[in-house]
C-alpha cells in the first residue's frame, strides 16, 4: 500500500478509535469538580488563575494548565495528522463569561510515518474571564469547567475531568505569585500574534506543493503549522531559504488535496520563539537574496537554453507555419532595400514577438497570482478568443488571396506613413506568430515553462524572453546578415501566387478554429460566426472595390466591428452546455476520463496508469495521437502490458487537471506520464515516437509476474477496437 494511503488510513483509524474512548471513558469524580491539580494517566491538569480576583466590570486572565509525563504530549487546534485537541466547557455563575481558549504555538511530534502538532512536559492554555459591572464586590464566583482531553505517545489515551476555580469579585486586585506571573508570562510570549503591518505573507504553487513567503521581517528560520487540515504533508521537511527581504518555505501538497488553494492559513513559528497567525493569499514569490548559488544559476541557465532551444523548434511547427510563409515573402521583397532597412525589420518583428511573450506571461502571473492554475495555451480554452482569431485569420486570408491590400485601405498620404505602416506590419507579424505558436507545444517547452510559472516573476519574465528570442531567431539571423540572403530568389511576378497560395494555408488553419470553436461553443455560437465571416467578406470586397476611400474605409471599419461583435454576443447570449460530446476521446475506445481518485486506486492495485493530458486546441497533441498513439502496434503493445489509459482533456479549463500538471513541473499539454507503481512517474517527450512509447513500457518488465497478469486480464478490450 502507498505510504500516503497508510498514513491516511491509520490517521482516519485513530480519530475513529479515540472518538469512541472519549465516549466510553469514565470521568474522574464527575459529581465533584476538584480545585486543584488532578491527577490522570501520564498527565496532571489544573485551572489556574493568575489572580484571585476579578473586578467588576474587568477581565481576569486564567489557565487550562497540563503537565504531562516524559514523552507523552496533548495537541494544538490542528493535530496534524492523528489526534484531538483540548476541549473545555463551562460552568459559570451569573455575570462571568469567558473567551475562546488560545492555543500557544506548537511543536512537530513525530509518530511513526505521522507528524502531530502538540505539546510535550508542559503546556498552559490562557482563557480570558470577563465580569459584568453589575456584579456585587466582595461576593465569590465559583467556576467549574468540564475537560477532555488525549494524551499520546505510541498509544493515546483519552480522559476527562471535572475542574473548579475558586474566584472571587472584589473591588482592588490581589496580590500576583511571582512563579505562576512567570508560567503565565512563558506561554503568553508563545501565543501567535498578528503579522506587522510592516511584514507581507504570500504564498505561490510549485510543482510539489507551495512556497510560502515572508518578507520584511529579520527572521532567519521559521516553521509552518496549518491551521486547515489536509492541505500540506504534515510529515514532510519544510526547508527554508533566504529570499530579497525575508524568506521562503518549502511546503509538500497533501496527496488528497485536489483544490484551489484561495488562502494559506496557519502559525508561522520563528527561529527566536515568536509566533505569527498568518493568513497568506497568492501573489508573486520574491527572488532568491545574494547571488544565486552555482547550482542555481546552472539550472536556470540549462532552463533558459531549453526555452531557447524550444523557440527555435517551435518554428519547424505546424501553427507558425502560415506566418512563417508571410515574413518569408516579406524578406525576399525586402532583399531589394537597402542593408539597414532590412536589419531594422528583423529587429521590429523580434520585438512583436517579445512583447506579445511578455503580455502573456505578465496576464499569466496575474490570473495565477489570484488563484487561477493556467498554463501554456491558457486563452485557447476560451471560445471567444478563438472565435477572434479566426475572424483575424480569415481577413488575412482574404487579403493574401487578392481581395484587397491591407497597405492601401490605411493611408495613401505619403512614403514616409507607407513605411510606418510596414514597420507596424513586421510588428504586429510578430505578434501574430506569438499567438499562432500557443496551441503547439515543441521538445524542451514543457519542462522550461513549467519551471517558469514555479518561480518569480523576474526567473518567469527570463525564460519566456529566451523561449521569444528562440522563435524569432530564424528571421532575425537572416536580417542581421543580409549576406545570406543572396542565396535567396530574386523578387518577381511569382512572389504575387505564392502570396495567394500562402492563403490557402491560413484559410485551413481558419477551418481548424472553426471545428474547435465548433466542440465547445454550440450550434448557435457556430452560426454567428459563420455570419461574422460573411460579414468580413462584404468588408474586404468594399475595400477592394474603392481602395484608399475614407467613407468606403469607415464603412469597412463598422463592418468588421460588427462581425467580430456577432459571435460574442452569441456566446454571451446562447452559452453552450458542456454534454461532454466535446471531449478529446475521453471515454472513447479504451480511455477513461481523468480522475484523480481512480489513477491511486488502480497505482494501490498495483496497475500502471498511462496518461494523456491533451487538449482539442493542441495541434501537438493531435498529431501525436494520430501518429503514435493511435497506430495499431502501439495500441497492442499498451493493451499487452496490462496499462490502464487515461486522457486529461483540457480543452475546457479544468483545475484538477492543472494541478496536476502543476505537480508534474508542467504547465501546458502535451503532457504524457506513466505511474508505474513502485517506480517514480516516468514523464514523456512533447513529442511521441512508438520508440519512446515502447522505451517507458520496457520498464514494466521487472514487475511480478502475478501483477502482470493481473493488469493484462482487466486490460480494456476495447482499446483494440478500430
């Protein structure tokens, strides 16, 4: 059984055990509450008073006050892992109320694979008494409280007693003992108080887990205790590193937590014994104090090389392929211009595709800093940026196939406004090339921008600047040195047809964003759009039919306004219902839906788990699937094997899923793990060969035969279906 299941298990076996033995447990003269120390099984517990007193119309400080054998130990509000905390209740004469008990703060307890949070030798509970000023002084308020309790060290043990506290209203406070201000005094200075108004806390997610942060303040060293249960793995270290103003802990997610994560709440105890109740929300992590350790700037450097390498490849892509026809018609046409102007081009079309980068990655931060978990190709997932991009792709299509020309519908006033406006072209060419590249996803991305979302903001803004240099390196190199592009046609008639063939390329990508925008928006969605392209269609005629005309161009202008309008007012209007038909083959010939809860319970059987993280929009995901997963020899080597197939589909936003990916140091699809049980998670190449497929099941064969087997017999069949 996987240790997590244990610890769970024996957790909820203990609570259940020692919820019955606080039932059935006999209370110690419950008739007769008793003043003074009572002594139980490895503890003794009193109420204490710090005076003798209360004034009327005052507060009196009191104590729920333990000493417990060598060893053994009572809990904090939060357990942990096994256990209850203290519980009192009252029994008080009129005109006496007492507050909430105030927990001090904790110690780790190691119980086996557990981790408590409580108290060893001795602990105080400070409870505050309040009198109301109608009370008589002098006169007596005699006070008694029932007290549960669980006393553990390897085995727990749970009691009861019937506690009383002589205490009486007088006008003038008595006289303090010394030894009982100090007790008082010693688990005062232990109770968390609030954050200074000079410290921040904010946490963040990482691939396994959260960092927690806090800054303006000297600490040092600190530990976390959660207030919310199942959360964090209690048992799990909490390495702390020094970070610009503060410092930052490293918290393990609790396998059973599936959630968002609004708000981390807990006690953050400090090295020097000060105790803060912190209530952090999700914001940016701050960076690493000093110059970053050598191992640190390597594994940022071998990052922003992977992110680099991943940008270049992008362009061999399928997604930038329209525009890479575009900038490669615009650099043989520029090949007639002189060496400066060509440079400044390539520099222009660079800067379009870094800026694009950084607006994403600034919005992606953002929405993450809220609590959002997004990834790579996040805006895909929304059917009105879709719809947009399709609207934007077809009247590019439009004017590439000779309807109109873009340059003559803006100005006509001028060379200098002409050269403007191709500068604008490289630049908003470069954007496009940025939005085009989302749904793909090349070898090395994966890993680089999953590593960048788990960090600040300044390591997240550096990759993905290296990930936007890599992409448009091809054509930046080119520019830089014009001396190659001698090697390149000489412009002519023939740059006119391929322009118009470069069309036909964008108008299939156009049919592509139809049949996504198509599974997740609806057939009313579907005809808005259809209309909205029409509506294009009458634009590009009217701008082809009287170029540079100021009332024909408005007229255009409101035209396109009204087409882009079209279908968003339908997804506003008609909301598509999520049937599930939209889903990318969950469900279908063999794979199950992703579920977290089923993925351990086949890894408890001892079953491999094989999972897809996919997505309609991922044009990676989709030639991976129809090349390597979908081919007969794979399909019979995985139903072979025993593997039980899962596919997270993440067309539609999905925060199980993104957690998921989240914990696997991914942030976008394609994704592709085995659970091997017994073995760590062997995560795949973005892109799939039946090599690579074959290589990771290879490792299945040091497995028990019994196991094998068993995994074979509960195989689907239907994955062998055509």
């Amino acid at each position: 059984m996987p240790r997590f299941r244990q610890r769970a298990l024996l957790g909820n076996c203990l609570r259940l055990v020692l919820c019955a033995g606080l039932a059935i447990v006999p209370a110690a003269n419950a008739a007769d509450p008793v003043a003074g120390p009572v002594r139980a099984q490895h503890l003794t517990v009193e109420l204490l008073s710090l005076h003798d007193s209360i004034q009327p119309g005052g507060n009196a400080l009191i104590g729920l006050h333990f000493t417990l054998d060598k060893g053994w130990h009572v809990y904090w509000i939060n357990a942990g892992d096994s256990g209850e905390p203290p519980t009192i209740k009252w029994t008080l004469p009129p005109g006496i109320t007492a507050g909430a008990m105030q927990f001090p703060a904790p110690r780790r307890l190691p119980l086996g694979p557990l981790m408590d949070f409580g108290y060893e030798d001795e602990v105080l509970f400070p409870i505050t008494l309040s009198a109301d000023s109608s009370l008589k002084a002098p006169s007596s308020a005699p006070l008694s409280a029932h007290v549960n309790w669980l006393v553990c060290r390897e085995v727990c043990i749970p009691g009861r007693a019937d506690l009383a506290l002589p205490l009486q209203v007088a006008a003038q406070q008595g006289p303090t003992d010394s030894t009982r201000q100090a007790l008082f005094d010693r688990f005062h200075s232990l109770l968390p108080q609030p954050l200074p108004s000079t410290s921040k806390a904010v946490f963040g997610t990482t691939p396994g887990g959260f960092a927690l942060a806090l800054t303006g303040h000297p600490a040092t060293n600190a530990e976390f205790f959660p207030l919310d249960q199942s959360q964090i793995e209690n048992a799990a270290p909490q390495p702390v590193q020094g970070v610009d103003g503060g410092i930052q802990i490293s918290l393990k997610r609790d396998v059973n937590f599936r959630t968002q994560l609004a708000q981390l709440n807990g006690v953050l105890l400090l090295g020097d014994g000060t105790a803060y109740e912190i209530h952090a929300s999700p914001g940016p992590l701050p960076a690493a104090a000093g110059a970053a350790s050598s191992a640190g700037f390597l594994k940022l450097v071998r990052f922003l090389s992977l992110a680099f390498l991943g940008g270049v490849i992008l362009n061999l892509m399928p997604c930038v392929f329209p525009v890479l026809f575009i900038k490669g018609l615009s650099l043989v046409e520029a090949s007639r211009h002189p060496h400066s102007h060509v440079r400044a081009h390539g520099m222009v079309y660079t800067l379009g595709i870094l800026v694009s980068f950084w607006a994403v990655v600034a919005l992606l931060l953002g929405l993450r800093a809220g609590g959002r978990q997004l990834g790579w190709g996040f805006q895909f997932q929304s059917p009105g940026f879709i719809a947009v991009m399709a609207l934007l792709l077809f009247f590019l299509g439009l004017s590439l196939a000779g309807m109109f020309e873009i340059g003559l519908t803006v100005t006509n006033t001028g060379s200098s406004l002409a050269s403007r406006h191709g500068y604008a072209g490289s630049f908003f060419t470069g954007v496009l090339a940025m939005v085009v590249a989302t749904p793909c996803t090349a070898p090395f991305m994966g890993a680089a921008i999953g590593f960048a979302l788990a960090q600040n903001a300044a390591v997240a803004f550096a990759v993905f600047t290296a990930l936007a240099l890599g992409l448009a390196a091809p054509y930046l190199l080119l520019t830089i040195h014009p001396v190659w592009m001698r090697y390149l046609p000489r412009p002519g008639a023939w740059m006119e047809v391929l322009k118009q063939a470069t069309s036909v390329f964008i108008f299939g990508t156009v049919i592509w964003l139809v049949w996504l925008f198509a599974s997740s928006a609806g057939v009313d969605a579907l005809t808005a759009l259809l209309v909205a392209f029409l509506l294009l269609g009458i634009a590009g005629w009217i701008l082809g039919r009287w170029p540079a005309r100021r009332l024909p161009s408005v007229f255009a202008v409101a035209v396109i306004v009204l087409a882009v309008a079209t279908p968003l007012y339908a997804l506003w209007q008609f909301p598509a219902t999520d049937s599930g038909s939209a889903r990318t083959g969950a469900g279908s010939a063999g794979w199950e839906p992703y579920s977290r809860a089923a993925i351990e319970q086949y890894r408890a059987q001892g079953r491999p788990v094989f999972v897809d993280f996919t997505a309609r929009w991922c044009l990676s995901c989709q030639v991976n699937e129809r090349a390597v997963l979908n081919r007969p020899d794979v399909r019979r080597r995985l139903h072979d094997s025993g593997i039980v197939l899962v596919r997270a589909d993440w067309t539609k936003h999905d925060e199980a899923i993104a957690s998921a990916l989240t914990e696997l140091g991914r942030s976008g699809v394609p994704t592709y793990v085995f659970y091997i049980p017994g073995q760590p998670a062997i995560t795949l190449p973005e892109v799939l060969t039946p090599g690579i497929v074959f290589g990771a099941l290879d490792q299945l064969q040091n497995r028990p035969k019994e196991k094998q087997e068993a995994g074979l017999e509960q195989g689907s069949q239907a994955f062998l279906e055509p």
